[in-house]
C-alpha cells in the first residue's frame, strides 16, 4: 500500500513516499526534499554470515550523474568507483545507524542511497541520511532507532539550518548531528575557528530539530512499520566466560593487559589464548568462539579500571597525554616534511608544492566544486600495527582520516592570491596505537610550515575517549585514547583547532548517544591537550612558517594582463605558449581574467619567460629595443622573431651604416641580434633596425 508522509523542515517540505517503489527492499523510502530526489532501501540477508565477529553491515551513496543532469567522463560513459564524497557521506550514515543495531547480530546488511535529483537547495547527502534511518526504522531488520540527523551552517555569525549547498561551501561552519530521541550520536564538523562554546550551542540546536524529524520517523512507523524478525544471536555463552574465569582469573587478565608496550600486551594476551586453547581442545562449539571470549573479557577488565579505579592500561593520569616528539625536515629534498610522535603513534608528513594547474579536478553532484587546490592522502600500511598483508590502495577508512585531516587546515590556508601554490600533503603512518588521524594533523600542519606554506595559524589535534557505567552520570573521560582504550572504550572524539576555535570534530561512539556534559566535557578536555601539544611539542619544532619556499619547491612569478590578449600569448593551437614553455622549461597557467603565474625552478628561465608574455602583450612604441632571432632572409630584408609567435622585418637598408647589396652578407639564419622598433610599415608589419640601435 502506497503511503505519503511530509512535514516541514526548515522551511522546505520533506516528502516521504512508502510502498511506492522498490517493494522487495525490506525497507525503502523514496525521498523529496525540495527538488532532490533520493531512494533509499535497507536490505538483510536470512542467516548470519559464518565465521564472522562483527556486524556485516555495508553503506553506499551513489552518485548519479544524470541527477544534476550531467553524462559520466571517460570511455565507459557509466558512473564509476564511488567518489571520495560518495565515501565521506556513506560513513557519515554508518557511524551513527551502526551502534543502534544488536551487537550480537551477524546478518549482512546494506543501506543503500541512490541520489536521483539534485536540488541545490536541498543537500543530497542530508536526504540520504534520513532515509537511511527511516529505512531501516520501518523494515523488519532489528534496530533500535529512529535516528535522525541535521545540517548546521553559518553564515555572517547566523546558524543556518539544513543549508544550502551554497551556504555550505561558503560558510564559516559545516556541521553534521546525529541523535536519537534523548542524546547526540555522531557529530562531524569543518569549522573556521568556532569558538566552543558557539559549537555546542550549534550542536544542540542540531540536536533539537532531530527530536521533530524522531517524532515525523515514529508516525511513519506506527503507520507501516513491519515487525522485527528473529535472529541467530552469535552472543558469547556465559557458561564460556564462567569457564576462562577459572582458567585466569581477574587479577591475571589484568597483569597481562595493563602495560604501555602494545606488542608485550599482545604477547601476554597471546599466552593466556594459547593456555585456553589447550585447556578447552576438546571442546569445538567453545574453541569456535574462543577469540571473542577473550577479547570480551579483556575489554571488561580494562573497562573496570578505568571506570572503578581511574586506571588506565599504561598508567597515565586520566588526563594525561603520552609522551610526545616532533621533527622537520626529516626527509631531503622534498618541498616540506615533519614527523610528529605521540606514545607509540606515529606520523611522518611530506608537502608537495605545485602550480595551480595540477589541483584535483572534481567530477561530482556539486556544480560549483569543480576542483580542490588542496589534498591531504593519508596511509595506514600494515606494518604500523606489525601485521602483514598487501597493498590495495586506501580503504574507507584511509579516505576518512584523510579527509579529516585535510577540513582540519583548510581554515588556515592562505588564499591562491596570497600562495598561488596547489598543495599536496601525504601523511605516513609508520606507527599505529590509536588516534593516527589527530597525528596527521599535527605532521601536517608542520609540514606545511617547513615547506614554507604562509598558514594564519597553527593547528593540532587530539582524541578523547569515554567508559561509562550504568547511569548517565557514571563515566571517566580519558584524554589522547590509545589503540586500546579505543577498541574497548565508548567514544573516540576527535577535535583540531587552532588557539581560537575548532577548526574540525568528528564523533564516534559504539553505545546509543552522550549525554550534554559528555560532548562539553569531551570538548572542553581536547582544547586543554591542543594547547598542551603546541606549546611543548609543536612549536619548539617549527614556530611559524619559513618566509620561502624551499631549495626544490617550485618558485612562482604571477602578472596581470589584458584578458584580451590571452589569445596572442596562447597562439593558434598553443603554438605560441608551448615555444614559451620549450625555451624556458616553465610551466605557465593563465587563468580568463588575465592572471598569468609562471612557475619553475630557475629564477633566470622564469624571469624570461615573463619578459616574453610582456613582449607578446605590449603594444609596440618606436624607441623599444629587442633581442630577436633571424628566422627567414628575403631579398629586402630579414624577418625576426623577438617573442614566440610575434615576428618583425628589418630591412636591408636598415641592417648596416653601410650599403650592403646582400642580406646574407651580414645576416644568417639562426642569428642573435639586437634591434630598435621603428613602428609599423605600410603593410601593417613591426619594422626594427638594426644599425640605429647600434647607434642608440
């Protein structure tokens, strides 16, 4: 039966179709907010997958180009692999939807979002976000939902709610909430110095529109909703955990878990394995879920003391940061790098300068992105954390840090009129115990500094993590979470910023929401440990940016000319530009309103090659004098080349104080000579003489 819901969402109707399309979905709901159109179904296999411990679920945004009326690049002419922002806003779906399923289930799940339309009024990616939630909310698949999420932007210091894709671009503030109906879930921002307490003001303010939007989800599933069907649990047999007690008691898990070496942990753990292993070789059902007993028995002895006692796996404080270490320049020749350290987490950087000419081009559902000038690539090979196995190339995950990494430093940039550079930061991760992506922005950030990138301010990053108890008001924070305190903890809670304000968040949490004192305690502890890490850490390493450019950076000469002569410098075909770019061995962008940038490594080369567009561009005065090559010899006399494509003619009279009957008596092809511009001859042509400006 077809179904149509609306309610008013920021001054836009929101328009929920059910049972109109795709019945066989076990969720699917058919989005209209504005003009954007988005189909989104939630799917589950019958069974549980074999040999798994972790919930299967699989979240994709696909990107239409038909929706923004657009026909795919490329040979194939057919979307290809998800874009980065395809990525981006599928993990944004995940993060929050993922911890309101069982944690025993097992089943494959796949939300998928088809963008159809786009209104640019209406955020595609809002659109799929809700009919995700609403999708799951209404199938028979166990969730303990709704969930809801919002948009905050700002513009001109006025929060805007569900913004444009305009107002997103181009505002101070892009702010992602997520919440269920009494707490905040996910929270993922960009931010240009928000002070904190304009944040969590912006938070709650997100956190409020979702209660509507969890009330409009409850309609629709009172109306349509299916039961929730029953499932294989794949939940650990207390009978097991009542067992390993008796093999290792408490106080022996906790000797092996409590140490800051993370690979001595692991062996410890590894030995009391094996010791149950042998002590349960009989018995198949229990080996088969060994694994997993273990890990929940560890995660339950580290939980206790931190909760209990306030101890924590490697004997910091509660709010104590591990040891930290930062260097630059530790790689020759490159533009910048910097190697920032912090316990056993670490992260080299490398900054790579180029012409503008070489930022990324974007083909997405965005019309007015079409390409980013600057890109941070984030690595995680398997050596980081002592494991082996291939290269594929990065993973989702790999694009999230990245991603993080990079809307941490965009609000310090300088702008391509101030750094007419594209920007390519690469961050390395060659150790691996928790919170890479908050070392990479702290590599980063000094790696742009010693590439001598002019960036406003420094900026740095820091996780804090969270155990909590069995009321609200029972939990410890724990500032910079290692690998551990991660795994087994609540919440990993990202925040960059500089002295000013936050600059970037991104929330994860693996239980159903944080309360308020939660997200401003969290908040509040990450901008103490940012300080800390730039004070001591940071800035005794690099203090500001270097006043140039390095030795093997390109160097850049930028100048103006008439828009209209930006075809005489390109000539037909690129001929005149690319016999600039072969005698100079430059490289030359020129942008429609007339802005040339020349760039190169040779200050000489680079300097003539300005000299040459200034030639080609000016108009010619009797008195100037030139440098010109003979390219071709008449019997009236010589024609010069002085600049790519511009040629004028000396005549034979005009060669020598003397007559001379031949021109090749005195000229030859191929020559150097220097000659003084007449004006222009009755034919129009530029006319030199040779012999008066010897005379000059």
């Amino acid at each position: 039966m077809y179904k149509s819901y609306t309610m008013e969402l920021a001054g836009r109707t929101l328009r929920v179709d059910i049972g109109r399309v795709a019945a066989q979905a076990s969720g699917a709901a058919f989005m209209h907010y504005g003009d954007t159109v988005v189909l989104s179904t939630a799917t589950a296999s019958d069974k549980p997958r074999d040999g798994i411990d972790f919930f299967p679920l699989s979240v994709e945004f696909e990107e239409k180009m038909y929706s923004v009326g657009k026909i795919p690049g490329g040979f194939n002419k057919r979307e290809g692999k998800a874009s980065e922002n395809a990525i981006l806003t599928s993990r944004v779906i995940d993060r929050p939807m993922r911890p309101l399923f069982p944690k025993d289930y097992r089943n494959d799940v796949t939300l998928n979002n088809m963008v159809m339309s786009v209104d640019p009024s209406c955020r595609p990616e809002l659109v799929a976000m809700l009919g995700a939630a609403i999708a799951t909310s209404i199938s028979d698949i166990p969730f303990d939902g709704p969930c809801a999420m919002t948009q905050i932007g700002m513009i001109d210091g006025e929060f805007v709610v569900n913004p444009s894709q305009e107002q997103w671009k181009c505002g101070d503030l892009n702010l992602t909430v997520a919440s269920t109906r009494e707490k905040v879930i996910m929270i993922e921002a960009g931010a240009n110095e928000i002070p904190e307490d304009k944040m969590i003001e912006a938070i709650y303010m997100a956190h409020g529109v979702n209660q509507e939007i969890i009330a409009f989800i409850d309609k629709i599933v009172a109306e349509v909703g299916k039961p929730k069907h029953e499932y294989t649990s794949c939940a650990v047999p207390e009978e097991l955990f009542a067992a390993i007690r008796e093999i290792v008691p408490p106080e022996e898990m906790e000797t092996a878990v409590f140490t800051d070496d993370k690979q001595t942990r692991e062996e410890n753990i590894r030995v009391l394995t094996d010791k149950l292993t042998e002590a349960f070789a009989e018995n198949e059902e229990w080996l088969a879920v060994l694994g997993e007993a273990v890990y929940q028995y560890e995660k339950k002895t580290v939980r206790k003391m931190i909760l209990k006692d306030h101890k924590r796996p490697d004997g910091r404080e509660i709010t104590q940061i591990r040891p930290l270490a930062a260097e630059v320049d530790i790689i020759p020749r490159v533009h910048g790098s910097a190697m920032f350290t912090r316990g056993q987490t670490q992260i080299c950087d490398v900054c790579t300068l180029a012409p503008l000419s070489e930022q990324q081009r974007l083909d997405g559902l965005d019309e007015n992105e079409v390409s980013k000038r600057y890109m941070h690539h984030y690595n995680f090979p398997s050596y980081s954390v002592g494991e082996t196995k291939p290269s594929r190339g990065p993973g989702r995950r790999e694009i999230g840090h990245g991603a993080l990494a990079e809307r941490a430093l965009i609000p310090v940039l300088p702008s391509e009129e101030e750094f007419p550079y594209a920007i390519r930061c690469v961050s390395e991760t060659f150790e691996s115990n928790g919170s890479t992506s908050m070392a990479s922005t702290c590599a980063s950030c000094m790696s742009l500094m010693a590439a001598g990138v002019p960036i406003k301010k420094m900026v740095a990053g820091i996780s804090c993590g969270l155990v909590t108890g069995d009321t609200d008001d029972d939990f410890v924070l724990l500032t910079d979470i290692q690998g551990l305190e991660d795994f087994f903890g609540d919440m990993d809670f990202k925040v960059t910023g500089t002295t000013d304000g936050i600059t970037a968040i991104q929330m994860d949490i693996k239980i159903h929401g944080l309360t308020r004192p939660i997200v401003e305690g969290a908040i509040a502890r990450c901008r103490e440990a940012r300080m800390f890490i730039m004070d001591t850490c940071m800035k005794p390493a690099i203090a500001e940016p270097r006043k140039e450019v390095g030795q093997y950076a390109p160097k850049i000469i930028q100048m103006m000319i008439d828009p209209q002569k930006i075809g005489d410098v390109v000539g037909q075909r690129g001929k005149t530009i690319n016999a600039i770019i072969e005698q100079t061995g430059v490289k030359i962008d020129i942008n429609d309103d007339g802005a040339v940038s020349i760039c190169g490594t040779d200050k000489a080369m680079m300097d003539k090659a300005k000299d040459l567009i200034t030639i080609i561009v000016t108009d010619f005065e009797e008195g100037q004098v030139f440098t010109g090559k003979v390219v071709s010899i008449k019997e009236f006399g010589a024609f010069l080349e002085f600049a790519p494509g511009k040629e004028g003619m000396v005549h034979i009279s005009k060669i020598a104080k003397e007559r001379i009957n031949r021109v090749e008596d005195v000229l030859t092809l191929g020559d150097m000579v220097k000659v003084v511009c007449l004006g222009k001859d009755k034919m129009g042509r530029i006319s030199f003489s040779i012999k008066d400006c010897k005379e000059k």
